[in-house]
C-alpha cells in the first residue's frame, strides 16, 4: 500500500507521470536552498515571487502547461524553503547563539532523547518556544512570554538541538515527545555537520524543570513502546535489541556490532522501524492494493464485511496512529503519506497510481519540511519506493519470461530494483558497495513480516497482560533470530562489501555498470556467460587468500607490520610469522567498517590479543568491528580508565562478546609466535606520572620475527614521553629503533630528545586525511625528517605495510 512492497497488476497500465516532474523539482529546488540556511532570504523569496509571474503568465496564454507547472513548483519549494530559512537565523534564539551567552529557555520536546556513543552526553531535537534575557543578550529580554509562560520571557518558534552533559543527561532520558520544560543553556551556532533544520545547539548541565507533562496521544504511545520493552526484557541480547526497532524504531539497545552487520548487507532498513513495516500493517487490513476494489479484495477488513470507506479511514487512522507511535521519522512519514494517499483514492473510488501517490506525498511532505529534501533516510526510502513501482515490475516480467518461479520472480526483481536506485546514494554516503544486499533482502522478507505481525501483537497485549506479551515477544524473536543469523553470515562473508570510489563520480560510475549490466542482460542469460558470472562472483564473496593475494598483490610477502587507513586514528597490525590467519592488533581505530576491511585483506581470522593503548574514540570505537567473526583471545588496556564513557563501552563489548579484560602492567613481556613485546609505559604505581588519557597510553617496543625493532608510542604527550627519555637506559634496545609509530599522530607534541636518541629508520603516521587538528604538524615532519627518518602516512598512501627483506627495511602501500 505505501509501495515498499509494490506489486505490479495483473494487466499493468502506462504510470502516471503528472505528478513525478513537480515533485522531483520540489525536492531539487528545496535541497539546493537549503545550502544557504537562511542567508539571501530575500534573493530567494523574490525568485520565487519572479517564478510564479512567469508561471502564471504561462498558464493565461494556454501554452506550455507542463513548463508552467515546473515553474509553480519551484516557486513553491522556494517560498518554502526561504521562510523556513529565514526562521533559523532571525530571532532570539540565533541571536543568543551568536552572543554566545547563558540564558533561561522554554522549549518543547519534539523527539526521545538518546544517549550520545562518544561522550554518554544525552541529545534531542526541540523547538524553543520562549527566551529569557540572563545573559542580556539584545532583542532576548522581554516582558512576557506566550501562553502564559514565565515572566520575562520573549516568544519564540524555533527548532534547536540539545545536548546535556554531567550527571543531569540521565534526567533528560525519561522525557516523551510533547513535554515542556525549563531550563538554563548555552546556545552555539549548529556547524556544518548538523542538521539543515536548527537554528542552534544548546549546550546544558541542567535538569529539566518541567513545565507541563506530554500530551494524552503522547502518553499513550509512550506506554505502548515501554511495554514491549518490558516484553522483550527476557529475550538475548541482539533479539532485545532488534525487535522494538523493528516494531516501533526505538533503536536504543542496538549495539555497534549489530549496526554494523546489517550495514554491511545493506539492511540497516531493517534495524529501525520503516516504511515496509506500515505496508504489512495496512496489507493486514485491506489485503493487496492492486484488488482493493475488487470482489477478491482481501484483509482483516473484507473478512468483517467493512464497506471501502470504512476500509480506507481505518487504514488512514492505524497510519497516523502508526507515526506517533514510531515517531515522524522521514521514511515513516513518506510511507504514511503515500499510504494515505493511496487511501484516499480507495475511499473516493479512484483507485490510485503507486507512483502518482508517492510523487504527491514526496511533493507536500518537502514542501511542508523542507529540510526532508536532504534527508538521507527520506531519500533512500523514497529511491527505493521508485524503484519497485516502477522498474520492478518490468524486471519481474523479464523474469518470468525466462521461466524464473512466479512466486521468486517479484520478490527477487523488487529486492533488485530497490538495491540499483538506492545503490548510487549508499555510495555518496559511503565508499563501498555490498555484494550480498541482493540476496540478503530477498531472504530477509521471509523474517520481516512475522516479527513484525508479532511484535506489534507483544507491543498491544502488554498493557493488557505482560504474560501474553511475553509469549508474544518469545514468538517474534524467532524470525528475528534468524534475520540476526543472516545478516552475521553475510556480513562474514570476506568479499560481503568492496571498496568503491566515494561521491559523485563514484555514483556516476555505479549507475553507469548497472545500466551496462541491464543492458547485457541478454547475453549474461546465457550458460558460458551465466557460470562465469557466478563463479566470479562465489570467488569475490569467498577471496580465498592466494587468490586475493595474486590480483590485489596485498598483502606483500613477509609483511611484518600494517599500519591500517583507518582515518583519523590508530590500528596497527603485527604478524607472529608462520601463522598467516593470526595477529596481535594495537587499537582499533575509530570506525568498525575501516578496521574490519583492513583485517580482512589481510587474511586475519584469529586475534590472541588485541592492546588499546587508551580509551579514546579514535582507538577503540572500531573494536565491534574486530570482534565480528574472529576469534579474539583478550583485549588489553591501559591502567586509566578516562574517559569513562569509552571504556565504559569497550567493558561491555568485551563482556558481550565473551573476551576478557586484562590490564597492562610496566615491564610486562609476551610472545606470539615469533613476536615478542614488552610494555614500557604507564606505570600504575609511579604518583608523579603524567595524567590524562594520552599520558596514559600503552608504550610497546616489539621485536618482529626478523628482529625489527619497532616502538608504538600511542598518543603519548611530551611530558609522559620525557618521563620515557629518563627510563631509557633500563632499555637499551630503544636506541635506535628500525619503524616508529609517530605518538599522537604526528601532532606537534613531540620531544626532540626522545626522537633523537630512539633514530627510527623508519615512521608512520597514522592519521586522517583532512583531519581538523593539523596533524601531521609540519614542525614534527621537518623533525623527523632532519634526523634521516623516511616518513610515511596512512592519509596519503592508504594501508601501509613493513616488510623487511635481509636487512632492508621497506613500506609497500594500498590505497583504498
């Protein structure tokens, strides 16, 4: 019904495309404007004033009906777009955020706070409805606010975001949608990474001084998604996880793991409540809405003898019902709107396009909220609507036409046509396409329904009874474990993603092979043609070592050390020799996706011990991607546990996964393999050390199998690394080491005299290209370089492998 699970008619009649031209303008013209936040508003209120003269004269002359219809539509999305920019920088609000002051604010909440992964600080979207003047800011001090609020505040509409920080966020995370509260902020202007529709961040140690409690509707939704929550409280940890996502989006107990499973198979839809959820739904309802208006019309509403009206406002009801108890997340509400449309040509008689109702929904929702046309969740759902009610239907055709089973045909063909319009946007978003999203989606339809119909059933008996709920809950779990066993197996697969150029020229050139593969389609059908096909694919998902190995020519022979391009971060890998599959990891860098890959090229399935250095992101955030199909023997970590929060969250990756925490203690000595290495730094009994978490990191000085020296200095600062240059006579062997690993990523914290008396042959900079802190600093490169050091670094040549060949000492490179 809302077209996530279009199927074509039995006598397919030509789309209508009426509507398609002025949608597409409206989500171009809106995603253009947005850029400017506000600025040049009156540029872009005349333009649209100017667009809809010329339209208008257009349609009084009777010609080009179509042009003057494109012309009124991006009259429209800038009219739109141009107040609701102007709204995000006039005001009290973007006026205290320039000032910089504190003030006492109003606002009402708009979304469930959540807890921030990085820093444990609480985030969520409000719109600030009064502004009080206790930093003095000009235009804020007022003499009354709107609706009776506190004296002396100014009225205010304005959307911001909040962060809370310190011991009050926890406070923050019991607050439903609709409520309104007080508080005392610090308003910045929001940066280039946040979201096009604020006007500020708020920034607060604050509590909540509640004003008044969420609405009846809001309550009520709040009540339903506690329920399951309780419901599903028995279940396993990925099953608990998953299942009020799926169900309701609350995606609160996911895990890094888990998201980056289903990201991997391209089924991230799947974690969060989405359109293809309220298809089921309404299908339920009314049965399939190609014979809505026939007498085999089917659904719960044709079995109780319910007339087509009636029919079509149950289904417009369970839809709005639908995303206030999901929330009005973009993809929910482009499923709800195009569901309601479709709705409304049931009730009128109409009938309805699947295509003509997502181009109309697409068209109000964006002019409406502008800020949807640079949605990512709203484009993709969008994109992959598209595909299905349009393209789908032809591959489906095809494919039954070449004997392929009826009941195979349209799942696979829409599973196909969704993947190759979202697949340029998965691109921009990230370089790397998936191989298994194909196969993945089609199998995971199996799960989806049940879980769904299941979850909702455990979501509506837990008021009633907990008991039943439970029972329900325990049912929807076994679809669910088996959508979890998919997307793990494959995720696992080694070839499951491949590294694809990034932005437009990378979305350009996927577009362009998948037209080339449409277009060949005809002689890849044939036998020779088909088994080359697979047997290519089977060997890219597969990558068995020797084969990876002779058509990438990585990793080189004798690789001894990699430095992995994880970004801005550290991920070293350390080979034992004679075991290929097994290494000793020193961090994880920052990004699960990154570190995996780089594992994986390598060929390494079983870790014995992974060392963080210390508890920063850009060490330890990549571990779940580590942790994913290998077999890790322990992690290790430094004596400081700051800050709380990451460690807090490596304690309970550990825990999940089963694999021990150990400690590093100063002067401790281990072997793999060949490999030895002994720790240096911190010492945990030393009053004096240095503190904070960098001063904290793990210093390692390894001896390879070929006996390189390499010393791996973390993020170590200058005053921890002169405590270092003092101990350095209790280690000899650091005096003239062969590889160093430049501490805090070639950040101009550097001691000269440790550099000088450890004369490293060669370094590596781990480091992030474009990164804002500056590193390498050019102080610590001319350093380096004027003690004879070859300097190489993973922003500008990628994966760096040591290899050491008699003696001699060499990086090969891989950029990806």
């Amino acid at each position: 019904m809302t077209g996530d699970h279009g199927r074509n008619s039995p006598e397919p009649t030509p789309p209508d495309l009426r509507l398609v031209g002025p949608a597409v303008t409206v989500w171009g013209v809106s995603a253009l404007l947005l850029g400017l936040r506000g600025t040049h508003t009156a540029w872009v209120l005349g333009s649209a004033l100017a667009l809809g003269v010329v339209a208008a004269v257009l349609l009084r002359r009777g010609s080009g009906r179509v042009l003057a219809a494109l012309l009124l539509s991006a009259a429209a999305a800038a009219f739109s777009t141009g107040l609701a920019g102007a709204a995000l920088v006039e005001g009290p609000v973007p006026a205290l955020a320039r000032a910089g002051h504190p003030a006492e604010v109003r606002l009402t909440v708009e979304t469930d706070p959540k807890t921030r992964a990085t820093d444990g600080a609480t985030t969520l979207q409000a719109v600030v409805d009064g502004v009080g003047g206790v930093g003095g800011v000009d235009g804020v001090a007022g003499t009354g606010g709107r609706g009776g609020g506190t004296a002396g505040m100014v009225a205010a509409r304005t959307p911001v975001a909040l962060v809370v920080r310190g011991r009050a966020a926890a406070a923050w995370l019991g607050l439903l949608p609709s409520t309104r509260v007080a508080l005392t902020a610090r308003a910045r202007l929001p940066g280039p990474e946040a979201r096009s529709d604020i006007a500020a961040v708020l920034l607060t140690a604050d509590q909540p001084r509640v004003l008044a409690p969420p609405d009846p509707v809001q309550r009520a939704a709040g009540s339903l998604r506690s329920g399951l929550l309780r419901a599903v409280a028995p279940l396993p940890v990925d099953e608990r996880a998953l299942l009020p996502g799926l169900v309701d989006g609350d995606t609160s107990a996911m895990t890094p793991e888990l998201d980056e499973v289903f990201s991997a198979t391209d089924l991230t839809h799947l974690t969060a409540v989405s359109g293809a959820n309220l298809s089921i739904i309404l299908v339920l309802l009314i049965g399939r809405a190609s014979r809505a208006r026939t007498p085999e019309r089917g659904g719960l509403a044709a079995r109780l003898g319910l007339p087509l009206r009636a029919t079509a406002l149950g289904g417009a009801l369970l839809s709005v019902g639908f995303v206030v108890l999901c929330r009005p997340e973009p993809s929910v509400l482009r499923a709800a709107a195009t569901g309601l449309i479709m709705l409304l040509g049931l009730a009128t008689g109409r009938g309805g396009s699947p295509l003509s109702a997502l181009a109309g929904a697409t068209l109000l929702l964006v002019l409406g909220d502008p800020a949807l046309a640079r949605s990512y969740g709203f484009a993709l759902s969008a994109l992959a609507t598209a595909g299905i009610v349009t393209t789908g239907p032809r591959w489906a055709e095809a494919l039954r036409a070449h004997r392929c089973p009826h009941r195979l045909a349209e799942p696979l063909a829409a599973a196909a046509a969704a993947q190759a319009w979202c697949g340029p946007l998965l691109v921009l978003r990230a370089a790397r396409i998936s191989l298994v999203a194909i196969p993945c989606n089609l199998l995971a339809e199996l799960t989806v329904a049940p879980a769904t119909v299941l979850g909702f059933a455990a979501l509506a008996a837990a008021p009633l009874s907990l008991t039943l709920a439970r029972w329900a809950a325990r049912l929807a779990a076994v679809p669910v474990t088996l959508l979890i066993a998919l997307a793990r197996f494959g995720a696992e697969l080694p070839g499951a993603e491949v590294d694809w150029p990034g932005g437009w020229p990378g979305a350009a050139l996927l577009i362009t092979v998948t037209c080339a593969l449409v277009a060949a389609a005809a002689f890849l059908r044939r036998p020779p043609a088909a088994a080359l096909l697979a047997l290519c694919l089977v060997l890219t998902l597969l990558r068995p070592a020797p084969l990876a190995r002779f058509a990438t020519g990585w990793p080189p022979d004798g690789w001894r050390v990699v430095a992995c391009d994880v970004g801005q971060g550290d991920a070293l890998v350390l080979s034992p020799g004679g075991a290929p599959d097994t290494a000793l990891l020193v961090d994880a860098g920052p990004d699960p996706h990154a570190v995996d890959v780089c594992l994986r090229a390598l060929g390494i399935t079983v870790v014995p011990l992974v060392i963080l250095t210390h508890d920063h992101a850009d060490h330890v955030e990549g571990l779940p991607g580590v942790l994913r199909g290998r077999r890790v023997g322990a992690i290790e970590t430094t004596t400081v546990d700051e800050p709380a929060a990451e460690y807090a969250r490596v304690r309970r990756w550990a825990a999940e996964a089963g694999v021990p925490l150990l400690r590093a203690a100063r002067g401790e000595r281990r072997r793999l393999g060949r490999l030895s290495w002994q720790v240096l730094w911190p010492d945990a009994d030393d009053p004096g050390a240095p503190r904070g978490p960098n001063n904290a990191s793990v210093v390692l000085l390894v001896t390879t199998p070929d006996g390189l020296r390499v010393a791996l200095l973390g993020d170590l600062e200058p005053p921890a690394q002169q405590r270092l240059l003092a101990d350095l006579p209790a280690y000899p062997a650091l005096r003239g080491v062969d590889v160093l690993k430049v501490a805090h990523h070639g950040s101009a914290g550097q001691d000269q005299a440790l550099l000088a008396a450890l004369r490293p042959r060669l370094t590596l900079v781990s480091v992030g290209q474009g990164n804002r802190y500056g590193h390498p600093a050019p102080v610590t490169l001319r350093l380096l370089r004027a003690l004879g050091a070859t300097v190489v670094r993973t922003d500008q040549q990628g994966d760096l492998a040591v290899t050491d060949a008699d003696g001699h000492v060499a990086v090969a490179t891989r950029r990806r």
